[in-house]
C-alpha cells in the first residue's frame, strides 16, 4: 500500500487560514481541534478543512506547503480554496 501525502488549509474561529502537511487530514484535523495539533491552532481553534490536495511523494506535498504558506498571499489561497469547492 501506498502512503498518500495531503497539503491542507484549514479555516479557524477568526477567519483566518492555516496551512499545514499530514498523511490523514481527518485525523490531522481533529488533533488541531483538541488543541494538539500546533501553536497557531492552540490559538486559533480551526472550524473547517477548506482545502486539501493529495500528493504521490511527500517532498511534493511539501513543496506545495512551502508554496502555499509562503508565497501566495491571502487573497490567493482564498482563490485557491474557492477554485477547490468549486471542484468538489
């Protein structure tokens, strides 16, 4: 069996918009919800999975990851979540 490797953005409380790396969003999601998960989710509790893209090799999910946190900008990953619901 296959490892399957997932880049996701969830959407918090606040409105705002976390960017993370999991090989099961389902269960990467609710350790972020019982304030497990990380700092930032600690701080603002995540309300919804708004995207997820399942990638063949974890370097390319990590790749996508760096892209997503750190060179689109908050309208962008909006877009990109918008272009994802749309698709789903």
């Amino acid at each position: 069996m296959s490892e399957k490797h997932f880049v996701y953005i969830l959407e918090t409380e606040r409105g705002t918009l976390y960017c993370g790396y999991t090989d099961n969003v389902e269960k990467r999601f609710l350790k972020h919800q019982s304030g497990n998960g990380g700092k930032y989710t600690r701080a603002n509790k995540p309300i919804k999975i708004a995207y997820t893209k399942e990638f063949s090799t974890k370097s390319d999910a990590l790749k996508e990851e760096y892209r997503i946190k750190h060179k689109l900008n908050r309208k962008q990953k909006l877009e990109l979540i918008a272009q994802y619901q749309h698709s789903h």
